[in-house]
C-alpha cells in the first residue's frame, strides 16, 4: 500500500477552492483553474493595496488643487506657504476640509498666502542689504 498524503492534499485544495468561491463557472469547481485564478487574485490584490495609497493621494491633491484654484493660488504655492506657516496637515485632511468646509479651507490659503508674503519681502530685504 503506497503512502498517499490525502489529509492535508485534500485540506490544500478545499483551501484553494473556498478562496475560488464566487469565481465563474470551472474557475470555482476545477482545482487546476481555481488555482490558477486565486492565485492570480492574490497577486493582483498584494498590488493594489499598494495602488490604492497613490490613488488616494492622487484624489486628495486634485481636490485640494481644484479648491486652491478657487482661492486664487495654485498647489504649489499653497503647499509651500503651509510650510512657511508652519501649519502641519496631512493631504487628506486639507482634502476633507476642502470638500466639508469652503470657509476654514479659505482661511487655511489666507494664512498660508500671508506666510508666502511675508518670507517673499524678508528675501528681498535681504538681496536689498547685499546689494
């Protein structure tokens, strides 16, 4: 009698195949294309939570963009005066505060508009004095 290790072949493949479960057609019920298929499914969702990050950000920056543009100062420029000012929000907050409330997200760019002045006049008195 040969040694066929069916307990745990048994328990690998019913794993694969209650993984492949509301997959279509053979690629639920075959073990060959369940396996295939899973396996598949896993590497493309190890990718897309990577994804998911950039996209998000990607999102946030469009909306806090979209909003700085409507406050008369591009990204950029906005993002450079918040750290003049020395005002720490993460993009996904200014991005929330864009989105729910126009009003604090303006006196946000008011703010950081005043620290891109007040360093743009500091610079030129400085070029004033070397000169």
């Amino acid at each position: 009698m040969r040694a066929t290790n069916n307990p745990a072949s048994r328990r690998r493949r019913k794993k694969v195949l209650k993984m492949a479960r509301g997959y279509y057609s053979g690629r639920r019920r075959l073990f060959q294309n369940a396996k295939e298929t899973v396996r598949r499914a896993l590497q493309y969702a190890y990718r897309d939570r990577k994804q998911k990050k950039r996209n998000f950000r990607m999102l946030w920056i469009a909306r806090i963009n979209a909003a700085c543009r409507m406050n008369g100062m591009p990204y950029s420029r906005l993002v450079n005066g918040l750290k003049l000012a020395g005002i720490e929000l993460d993009r996904k907050m200014l991005s929330d505060i864009a989105v729910n409330d126009p009003d604090g997200f303006r006196s946000i760019v008011d703010r950081a508009r005043t620290a891109l002045e007040t360093s743009r006049e500091k610079t030129a008195a400085r070029t004033v004095g070397v000169l």
